[in-house]
C-alpha cells in the first residue's frame, strides 16, 4: 500500500498488536482507513528507546499507549482487518 497515517494509541491488544485512533492521514494515500485501526507492527522506530526488543502485551502498553504514533502501511491482512505497519512514535503534532 505505502500510505501512511497517524494518531494516538489507545490501547494494545497483544505483544505486537494495538488499537490507534486515526486522527492524520496522508493525501496522497490510496486506501480509505477506519477512525480506530487495528495495527500488528512489522517494526518499531522510536528514538528514545532505539533498541524495542519487548515482546509482551504489557512491554508494549509502556513503550506506545497513550502516545502518538504513525504508520506506513505495508498491508491489510483480508482475514483479520488488521493493518501490518512500520510504526514510528513521534511528537503529537501543535495542538493535539
């Protein structure tokens, strides 16, 4: 897909797998995209913590949940709905 879109994470599902609330979208994405987003990540940049080894549903509510986060879409898996992203934790935009 390429396409990226962005917002806050509010809660995480499993060691690998969160919900986002899609609050920022690219204009030149291709696919339309749900409010709230299911997210499995294929990779973690966050440059406070460049190392994201931790696997657990609980590791990962402390390394995202509550924070803003954006993601390029590398698909949509048609079984799960559930989007596999490259996931970058980023300072909110102003006046989030």
């Amino acid at each position: 897909m390429g396409d990226g879109i962005g917002g806050p994470v509010l809660s995480c599902l499993s060691g690998d797998t969160f919900e986002m609330s899609v609050t920022h979208f690219r204009k030149d994405n291709a696919e339309d995209y749900d409010k709230i987003e299911r997210i499995k990540i294929a990779k973690v940049d966050d440059p406070e913590s460049p190392q994201y080894e931790e696997r657990t549903q609980e590791d990962l509510e402390r390394a995202l949940k509550g924070k803003f986060v954006t993601c390029n879409v590398q698909y949509r898996d048609k079984k799960t709905d559930i989007l596999l992203c490259n996931v970058f934790v980023q300072k909110p935009p102003e006046g989030f």
